[in-house]
C-alpha cells in the first residue's frame, strides 16, 4: 500500500506544440486510492473459512481493514478473542455484543462483560479473485 | 513548544499487533543475525534480560520464562514507523522524524497541549497498534526528561513540562546518564564529580560545562535550563535520495562478484553524501536478473531496505550493512544484470555530530579516514582507494530464524484470519 498518491501520467512529448490534451491531465484510477480512505489506519488479511460465505466472504478472500473506524451494528469486523483473530459480523443490540457468523453451520458468539476481547478493524472491503 | 513522540518498545509492539497472543508477555527482538536482544516488551524488562545480551547465552532464560524470541523484521518496523510518522505529521505542523521509533513535533499554536497530546496517542494506538508516550517542553532535551517522565510514571503515557518549579522538582530525580546523549563516558565523569542529577548538572557554570564536555554538552545543559539551542528540522525537507544503479558490462552469477559491484555502488553513494555533508538513515539495495533473456530459467528481482539506529555517510559501514543484506536476498539459481543502491532519509551531517556527542571521537575519527580516501580518489581517479570487501567464502548466512511474516509489505504473508 502507497502513502502517497500516485503521479498523474502524462505523455513525454518530443518537440513543437504542445499535447491539446494535456490540460485534462487526470489521474489514472487508482484501486489504493479508491479502497483505501486511511491509509496509516488500512490493513489486509486473507479469510481463512466459510463462516462469513452468506455475507459474500468467502475463503481466501482478501479482506481491507480499516483500524480507525469505530465499529457501528451490522458490520463486519476483524475481532480478537481470548488471543485469536476472528472475522464476524458485530452487533450490539441492548448492550450485548454479539458476533454473528453467516452460516447456519456455526452459532452465534456472545460477548461476557469479563471476556478477553477487543475489535482490532472493521472491514470495509473485501476482494475475491476469479482466475 | 516542542513534543518528542516515542513508541513504547517500539520493535516488540510492532510484533504484538499481529500477534495478540502475546500482549501481555515478555517479548525480545533479536539483532540482524539473531546476535543479541536489540529490543525487550516491559515484562522482559522486568525477568531482568539486558540490552545487547547475546542470544546464546540467554537461551536458557528465554525458555525457562516463556520468553517470546523474534527476529528482526525491519520490513514490518519500518512500515509501521511510516504510518505512526505519518499520523503525526497530518496532526501538526511540523515533525522531524529522530529515529525509526520518535520525532519531534513542533507544537507551537497548540492550544491545550496537554489534551492534545492525550487524543493524539490515543489515535495512534487505535489506529496502529502501537502505543506512544508523549513529552511537551519548551525544548528538545527538556522535551526528553519529559517523553522518559510520561514513559514510566503517567498512565495515559503524555507528560507536560510548563511549570519551571514543577520542571526543576523533575530534574532533581532524573539521574545525569539517563539525559539525551550523554553516554558512559560522560556519565562516569559526571558522577566522579559529584554531578548524579540533571538539577546539580545544570547548577555548573556555562565555562566548567563547555571544558568538560563540549560546546555540544554545553548547548545541553541550556536546553535543560529552558534555553531553546537545539532547533527544529523539517522532516520532509530531507526525504531526498541518491541513487547509483548500473548495468553490468559481464552478467554475474557469482555472489562474490555481485558483492563487488554492490559494495561499488554502495561508496559512490557514501561519497555522494560526504560531498553534500549530509548523512542517510535508510540503505535500499537491489538486484535484478536480465529479463529479456528467454534461456535463463528465473528472472528475478530483489531487494531489501536496511534503517539504520544512528545516520551515516561512513562508507565502511553502508558497504557493509549492504553486504549484509546482499546476502539475505542473493539467489545463487540466478544470473545478474543490474544492481543498484538507494540511500534515502538525508539528514545533515552537523545534526547527527550534534546529537550523538557520545560517539564523537569514534565519528570524527572515521571522518577523517573518510575525507583523506575522499582525498585521494579526487586526486587519482575515482575509486582507487577503495575497500578490500573479503571474507566471502566464509559462507555464513543471515540467521533470522525466528523472522515474523512481513504483514504488511508482501501479501504471500498477510495475516489469516478465520471465519
């Protein structure tokens, strides 16, 4: 991931007038750029599983996090419990932390008072590669 | 005003991110080479491991306490240091990044620095993990006293020096080798005369100052008094580089050879920056195979970054410190077309003479060593006096054998996270 922005491409041009393009210089896009608003706060992880497959996060999966955010009910977040990392869907409903996986297979993770858990990012993004 | 941000253990925090397992046990770093603890969590303060202990002889320790041993990874540090630096130079006006691990910040125009500070840390740690303290004074070195004060007695790890009573109370209990750069020697030669804190230090007059320990121990003790000597340089005005990069006449596909032309490329530089009187941080190497040959069977391409603790323009060291990460990244299955060295993070030399006083003898002897090769080459030729790089065939390999996965900078290595 860069820092900085990229450098706006801009055709080398030998001799005579100058490109009637070159006042319309833009940026190229750029996918950093476009996935990534903060980025001192951005990481990525690859998901390891199938308990997210009905959210779309399937294994393999590259997932960018966003550590600056602060979770808000229904999204999608990178957590550690009792020391291991975990990506769930958060709530909070009532005061009760709720990690919710999107899979019938597994069942729903609530959250004690005294648990050894922390949100470590929420994930704003996730990209699937198909070939 | 100005503030000294400095990471908390910076190189075992780095590991702790990725790693929370090992949040609240000892952890150490071990140096290039896996030679000696370059870096220790507060529990591994606490079992009493030293710094510069050899790994060898501490491995008995380590197991019988649970310690949690790594290698350096100066990828994952060095790509968190470029958020942390990032954070704080978009929260202030200016920052002068110090080392890999702190930076001044100059905090003039803060209002309520204090709260400042507090929200300040308290996003760095949100963002990146890694957690800060923070110092305000209205100097360098008083903003040190008060970066260690935050460090070891201020639980939301920021600490003011405004009060000069308050400040002088602080002084009193801040023994002479714990202030910036008065090493040993120093220290040794202060306690001989009786001088055990920074309050009976700054009591000595400006002439016995000067005599004992230099016009730069003298600017110190000013600073200390609350006299601003010691200024602000901007930390991105020097994020230039010099780059000396060559195609090979003859391909190479002996690491000896490689390390020649390496090791070339790396005193050009070196002399580059003696010429600017200027000192680098960073040392970037690369090499590359030739990719429009089809009958090669790699085409390969790599490189590897070197920070180092103090910036040098001293061409033994770079040399060397190249060498050494030739060998981490050289394939012997390859043949070499180009290679090349990057040193980047300039400092001015003047800066780095100032602020490692307790090496001076040691600088100024190798600047001298420097000029009079400098010397020479300008007048024979360049690179007729050059160093003698042997020791090749030893064939010893970089020991990283506890090395964490580059999170952040090769995607092979990401974190995996189940779900």
């Amino acid at each position: 991931m860069q820092l900085k922005s990229p450098k706006p491409y801009l055709p080398k041009i030998m001799a005579g007038f100058p490109s009637p393009a070159e006042d319309f210089t833009e940026l190229s896009i750029s996918l950093d750029q476009a996935l990534v608003k903060n980025p001192p706060a951005t990481f990525m992880a690859y998901a390891e599983g199938d308990s997210m497959i009905n959210m779309g996060i399937h294994h393999g999966d590259i997932v960018i996090v966003d550590r600056s955010l602060t979770p808000r009910e229904g999204d999608v977040i990178i957590a550690v419990l009792q020391g291991e990392f975990l990506i769930k869907q958060f709530s909070n409903m009532g005061g009760q932390i709720r990690l919710i996986p999107h899979n019938s297979k597994y069942p729903i993770i609530y959250i004690n008072e005294d648990a050894d858990f922390l949100v470590w990012g929420v994930v704003v993004h996730s990209i699937r590669s198909y070939r | 005003m100005i503030a000294l941000a400095d990471c908390n253990n910076f190189y075992a925090s780095c590991e702790r991110v990725f790693n929370p397992k090992i949040k609240n046990k000892p952890v150490v770093v071990l140096s290039n080479n896996d030679g000696c603890v370059i870096a220790r969590s507060n529990e591994a303060k606490a079992l009493g491991i030293k710094m510069g202990e050899p790994a060898f002889k501490s491995r008995d320790i380590f197991n019988r306490n649970g310690i949690h041993v790594f290698s350096t990874n100066f990828a994952l540090y060095g790509d968190f240091s470029n958020r942390v630096m990032s954070i704080l130079s978009d929260s202030v006006p200016s920052i002068e990044i110090y080392s890999i691990d702190e930076a001044f910040m100059d905090f003039r125009g803060i209002p309520n620095q204090e709260a400042f500070s507090i929200e300040l840390r308290k996003k760095i740690l949100k963002w990146t993990g890694i957690p800060v303290s923070i110092g305000v004074a209205p100097t360098k070195t008083l903003s040190k006293v008060a970066n260690s004060i935050a460090k070891k007695q201020r639980k939301n790890g920021v600490c003011t020096l405004t009060n000069k009573d308050e400040t002088l109370e602080y002084l009193k209990l801040f023994p002479v080798s714990n202030l910036w750069g008065v090493g040993r020697q120093f220290s040794r030669m202060l306690e001989n005369n009786g001088i055990h804190n920074a309050y009976q230090l700054i009591q000595k007059s400006d002439r016995w100052l000067q005599k004992q320990m230099s016009i730069v121990g003298l600017k110190m003790v000013k600073e200390l008094r609350g006299e601003p000597c010691f200024h602000m340089v901007n930390g991105w005005s020097r994020k230039k580089s010099i780059m000396t990069s060559r195609t090979f006449g003859h391909e190479i596909d002996n690491f000896k050879g490689l390390a020649q032309a390496l090791s070339t490329y790396a005193s050009m530089c070196a002399a580059k920056l003696r010429k600017e009187k200027s000192c680098a941080k960073n040392i970037h190497i690369m090499i590359f195979t030739n990719p429009f040959k089809q009958n090669y069977r790699m085409n390969y391409r790599g490189s590897k970054t070197i920070i180092l603790d103090t910036p040098t323009n001293d061409g033994l060291e770079i040399v060397s410190r190249c060498i050494e990460a030739l060998r981490s990244i050289y394939r012997p299955d390859c043949i070499y077309k180009r290679a090349g060295v990057i040193v980047s993070d300039i400092v001015p030399q003047s800066q780095v003479q100032l602020t490692f006083f307790h090496q001076h003898a040691h600088i100024e002897k190798r600047q001298k060593l420097m000029t009079a090769v400098d010397k020479l080459n300008d007048g024979y030729g360049r690179m007729k006096v050059r160093f003698a790089i042997n020791g090749f065939e030893k064939k010893w390999h970089l020991r990283q054998e506890k090395l964490s996965p580059c999170y952040t900078t090769r995607i092979s290595d990401l974190l995996r996270v189940k779900c």
